[in-house]
C-alpha cells in the first residue's frame, strides 16, 4: 500500500509543480503549499479571496477537515497581528521534520542489495539524490529502483546471477546510465531466459529517460505481451507515460516557459488510451492511484475542461486528509488558474458543481470597470447543474455575490433574513450573512448595519469569523461618523489592529488624549499618544505638545517591542546630536518650547526639520494596512494626518525678513536637498517646480555666497 501511494504522489507531484500558481488574487506571499504559509483570505467564500482558499474552505468545511488559519494572540486587545492578508512570520516559521518514510526506503534498498551481495553506488549514499528530480526522471528513484529489485526477487524463472546483473543494471539507469551501457553490461544474458524481458524493460525505461519515446514504445509493448505480471503491469503503465511525455515534448513555449498549444493531441490522446487500458485491466494496480492522476493530466492536456472538472470534482472529494487535500487543491490551481487567468469560466461544468462554483466565483472579481465578468444570463444557464447535483446553495451564493457586485443591495436583503443562530463551521451560512450586512452597507444604512454586525458577532463563535465582523463593524462606525463608539467602554471592537488604525486616522486630538489615559492597556495608550504626539507638531499645536509630553512618563513600563516600533515614544526624546552637522540643535522639547513662545522661530523651525528629517517620525499607516477589509477603505483620508512636511520649514525660513543668516541659507540648502538625489520631494508637503528650486539654489549661492552651505551645494535637483 506505501508503494502505491507515494509513488503515485511522486509522479502527480509532476502535475503540482507544474505552472505557478495565477488564480490567487494577490500577489504571491509566501508557498502555499508550505505548512507555514496560513490561509490568507477572509473567512468566507470571497471572489476577491485567493481562489485557492476559497476551494480549500468548502471542502473542509464538506470532510470536516481541520483548516490551516491563523491562531489568536493571547490577548487580541495588545496585538496587531490577527488580520486577513500574508503575516511575513510566515515565511519564517521552521519547516516541518520530513517523514520517515525515505529512511524506510533506504533501508529496504540496503537489505535488498545486501541479499545480492551488490554494493551500493556511492551517490545512493548522497543526502537529497532525489530530491531535485522532476519532468520524466521523476520516478527514476530509490522507491522505483527497490520496486524494481523485489519484482526480480519474486521471479521464481531467475537464477540468482541473472537476479544481481538485472539489480545492477537498473541501479546503474539509476545513476544515469545510457541505454547502450544498460545494453552492453547485459549482454551475457541467456538468449532464452525470462531475464531478456527485464533487459528489454530496462533499456525500454533508459529510451524513456533519454526521450526516445519510439525506442521505449517499442520496448515496453514487447514486455507488455511477453512479461511476468510486475512487468506487464508496469510496462502497461510506461506505455501511457510514454506517449503523455512525448505529447508534450516540444510544448517549450518562446520563452522557455510551458505552452499547452503546443501539445501534441495525437499522442496526448494515445496517453489517454493508454491509461484507460491500464485502469480497465489493473483497476486496484500498484499505479492505479497514478494512473488516475495522469488522466487530469492528460485531459488537461486536450484542453477537455468539462471532463477535467468532473475529474477534479472527484478527486477533491476523495482527499483522506487535509494534507492530500491541499495537494490537489494547489493541482487544480495550477491548471485552471492559468487556463482561464486572463478569460473567465463563464459556464457550469456538468457534475462538476464545486469546481463550478468556485470558477464562477472567480468571475465575479471585479474588472477594469468595476464589474463582474459573469452575467446574471450566464449564472441563470448554470443553474441546472447545481439543481441536479442538490448543490443549489452554492448558486444562491454566486447570485448574492452577483448582486452585490452589480450593487443590487435591496435584492440581497430581500433574499436574506439575518440569522438567529449560526452553526459552527458553516462557511456558507457566514457567507450569506456578511453579503447581508454589506448590503446594508451599500445602502448606507449605518444603524441597520451597526446593530447587524454586532448581532452576529454574538451568534459566531469562530475566532476568525469574529475578527472579520469586528472590521465591519468599525468600519460601519466610521462611515457613519461615530468614532468615539470604537472606544467606548462597551465596544465590540476589541481587536488592536482595527482600533490602532481608526486612531491613527480618525481620531480627534480630544479622542487621542483620552486614549492616551484611559486606552484599554499600556499597547493602546502607545499608540494613542504617539498619534497625538506627532499631530502635535504637524499642526502646529506646540503648547498642546509640551503637555501631552509629560503623559509618557504614566506609561509603565514603555512598550518597545519591534511589533510597536511604529509608535516608540522614545524617539521624541530627540536631543539634537543628530542634526547635520555644522548646524546646532538643541533637543526637540527646546525646540518645541522656543515654537511655543514664537512659531516663526527660525532656527527652531530648521531644528523642528532635523527632527523629522533624521527619525522619520510620522503617524505611519503602511505597517498596519494590509488585510482589515473594509475598514481600511473607510478610514482612507486624501491627506492623512501626522504627515511631516519639512519643506514648509524651510519655505517660513526663507521667506523670513528676521531669519539670520545661517538659518536663511540652511534653510536654502535643505528645501534644494528635499528633491536630491532622484528630483522627487523627500521632505513631505506639496511639490514645487524645479524653476523654483533653481531659484533657491541661485539664492544661496548669490546672496550667502560664505555659507557653508553654499559652498557645500554643487548642485540642484
């Protein structure tokens, strides 16, 4: 049974490898096949979700399978990290220790060879030998040679010499030996004994390995006819990777890269012929698992879609485990997803209707237009094969989708009445609710939406489930304007990363310092203060900033964790070291207080610049963007707060009638080094043409010709 299984992986493994995968919607992360690599989605049947999820989702859900999703943190009100995009944690988490079963193999050789008396090559003995294998070679392995060994051992017809030179012969084909080596090494072999039929098999694989798919074709229906049943089976089976290999010989496209219009049908139908003989002969055979996996191949090959869904869909539902599960899902995807990446599926396949559906679902992403590829005509003409299948729940999900695509929302709330109660793991049934609130979205029904998501919130009890409800239901507040209930005592939105991110770019000053003091833990009023902080200084509220200063000393002990370095409140203790050199600053609380007393202060204004300048302290949106749905749609303001803009600085300076001289020309030289070395504005605010800047530049070296900072400017950008 371990034969037949792992080899029958090794050689769909073929399939899996083949195309990247192009049906996922973002970019590609991290491996999806990796244990690491968690599902990225949200935790619905999305037709922005990678198409993979999606298809990974529904049958878990149908096998009860248990998903690879990401786990809570320990307290979800101190960390940013649960949300619905790639964690790049990912791609560092350990890999999983491989099975034992190499080592089993291994062993098996050895003893095989030890029966013999064979040594064994010198690179059987080499760590990973096969594990680069692919293409043709990728059953010339340990596995196929042991396979090979016990097939002579049960061979009552072979003496033992004939046994050790036919043992030797394939370890020899192994290690990449020609067929007139494999030839020449067997020519002692008695012209009347069974052990021909082996040489014959032997130099029939070595053709296949070299692609003399004629020469191996000959070969292999010679031992198809005369063999031992090992040797009729497997040549029976070479046969159909003969001709699938020689099908796509020459399928190389301009580029290198894999072109299906470049198979050869002839000989990918003969493969196909080949495989059902196989199947109709040796239904239960040692590569009958195989067999059936190069059938997808092959059909995929014939570009048969209709017969490779209802392949697929068999397939899918046959998985044993999670693990084989994501095997065939990545398959699929590799298939499908680049056959129909740049034109949708647009018809149900017959008794296919999961694999419909989720081709269905990825036609109602949104184009260029802003509209689905899929028409409420061609969704009507699927329904059938869901009708027939007893899978219409799946239709009634791509009509909601299509609906809410097409912004249909009085229909979705029509067709749905909001649950009372939610069954655990019942994907669809979430599904359809989320569709409901949406609607309610469209219709900018805020309260409706407001009391809908908090309603759900209480029926789910998936952790995944409720953090997506919670990034609705922010989001729903912000549309409609009440803010200040995200922070309220009562709030259902307790997820860090959502409330971080309102903060950061909805709330007042007056909302911020109350978080500042009375935020949930230590993490929130970081990030509260730091927000008030920086909007401080952006807009000019320097008083304000002296004494929001003194609330960082209430927060014990100071959060410092790299997952927090976008708020670390220690870099407002700036004492001015940093400033460039042959420009005295003092520290930033001298400065401020200086701004305070008088905002056109030059020198402080410049200091205030060198502040901003060497720390890039600003209320940074990028680390917390990704993966908060809705929500960050909401809070996406033209020009977000506690954004620095040094060039304005520099701009008071000068046009300053009281700025010293060493302030004017520092002034000059840092607004002409805003746009150096790449002509793009560094220092933030709005750009100004380079006239203006060649302007400054003939400012400084006309008018403060001594400066230093004339006489250190070469140039303008």
């Amino acid at each position: 049974m371990f034969r037949k299984t792992s080899l029958a992986v090794a050689l769909c493994s073929l399939l899996a490898g083949a195309p990247q995968a192009f049906a996922s919607f973002d970019m590609e992360d991290c491996k999806w096949s990796d244990d690491s690599c968690l599902l990225k989605g949200t935790p619905t049947f999305n037709p922005e979700n990678d198409s993979r999820d999606n298809l990974l989702r529904l049958l878990s859900q149908e096998k009860s399978f248990d998903l690879p999703v990401q786990s809570m943190p320990e307290d979800i009100t101190r960390s940013r990290d649960f949300y619905f995009a790639y964690h790049p944690q990912w791609d560092q988490a350990a890999p999983q220790p491989a099975a034992a079963s190499a080592q089993s193999e291994d062993t098996t050789l050895t003893q095989q060879l030890a029966a013999l008396d064979i040594e064994p090559p010198s690179f059987a003995n080499q760590n990973g030998y096969d594990n680069d294998l692919e293409n043709r070679y990728v059953s010339n392995n340990r596995q196929s040679v042991s396979q090979f060994i016990a097939a002579l051992m049960a061979d009552a017809t072979l003496n033992t010499d004939q046994r050790r030179l036919l043992a030797q012969a394939r370890l020899d084909l192994w290690g990449r030996a020609t067929k007139e080596q494999i030839a020449e090494s067997l020519a002692a072999l008695p012209a009347d004994s069974t052990s021909l039929l082996y040489k014959t098999y032997l130099t029939g694989a070595a053709h296949f390995y070299d692609q003399n798919y004629e020469g191996a074709e000959h070969d292999f229906t010679i031992v198809l006819h005369n063999g031992s049943p090992w040797l009729m089976e497997t040549a029976q089976y070479m046969l159909m990777r003969t001709a699938l290999n020689k099908s796509s010989k020459y399928s190389d496209g301009q580029y290198g890269d894999f072109n299906i219009d470049n198979i050869n049908r002839k000989d990918a139908a003969q493969a196909q012929k080949e495989a059902q003989n196989y199947l109709q002969r040796w239904p239960q055979g040692r590569y009958a698992d195989s067999t059936r996996g190069m059938l997808r191949r092959i059909n995929w090959y014939l570009q048969a879609w209709p017969q490779l869904a209802g392949l697929y869909e068999q397939t899918l539902q046959q998985a044993a485990d999670a693990q084989q599960l994501r095997k065939i899902v990545i398959e699929y995807d590799n298939v499908y997803g680049m056959a129909f990446y740049e034109q949708s599926v647009l018809e149900a396949f017959p008794d296919a209707p999961r694999v419909s559906y989720i081709e269905l679902l990825r036609a109602l992403r949104l184009n260029s237009d802003n509209k689905p590829t899929l028409t409420q005509a061609q969704l009507d003409a699927s329904k059938p094969v869901f009708e027939q299948s007893q899978k219409l729940p799946l239709w009634r999900d791509l009509q909601l989708n299509l609906w809410l695509a097409t912004g249909n929302y009085a229909a979705i709330i029509q067709a749905v009445a909001p649950a009372q109660k939610l069954a655990p793991r019942d994907t669809l049934a979430f599904s359809e609710q989320v569709l409901y609130g949406e609607a309610l979205m469209g219709q900018k029904n805020w309260a409706a939406a407001r009391d809908f998501w908090q309603q759900l919130l209480t029926l789910s009890q998936d952790n995944e489930q409720r953090q997506y409800v919670q990034a609705k239901l922010a989001a729903t507040l912000v549309y409609s304007g009440n803010v200040a209930a995200i922070f309220a005592p009562e709030s259902a939105v307790t997820n860090l990363r959502f409330r971080s991110q309102v903060l950061k770019t909805q709330a007042t000053p007056e909302q911020l310092r109350q978080q500042a003091v009375h935020g949930t833990n230590n993490e929130e009023r970081t990030i509260a203060l730091h927000t008030l902080l920086v909007r401080d200084l952006t807009e000019n509220r320097f008083g304000d900033w002296l004494n929001d200063k003194k609330l960082v000393s209430d927060i014990t002990p100071p959060v410092i964790d790299e997952a927090f370095n976008d708020v670390n409140l220690s870099t407002f203790d700036w004492n001015g070291d940093a400033a460039q050199a042959g420009y005295t600053c003092r520290s930033l609380n001298e400065t401020v207080t200086a701004l305070n007393k008088k905002a056109d202060d030059a020198h402080a204004l410049n200091c205030l610049g060198e502040f901003f300048r060497t720390t890039q302290t600003h209320v940074d949106l990028w680390k917390n963007s990704t993966g908060n749905d809705v929500l960050e749609a909401a809070i996406s303001r033209k020009q977000p707060f506690g954004q620095f803009d040094r060039q304005s600085y520099y701009q008071q300076v000068i046009t300053s009638p009281t700025a010293e001289v060493e302030d004017k020309s520092f002034a000059l030289y840092r607004a002409i080094m805003c746009y150096a070395p790449s002509g793009s504005n560094e220092c933030g605010g709005e750009d100004v043409d380079k006239l203006q800047r060649k302007g400054w530049f003939t400012q400084l070296k006309t008018q403060y010709p001594g400066s230093p900072w004339a006489q250190k400017l070469k140039y303008y950008w």
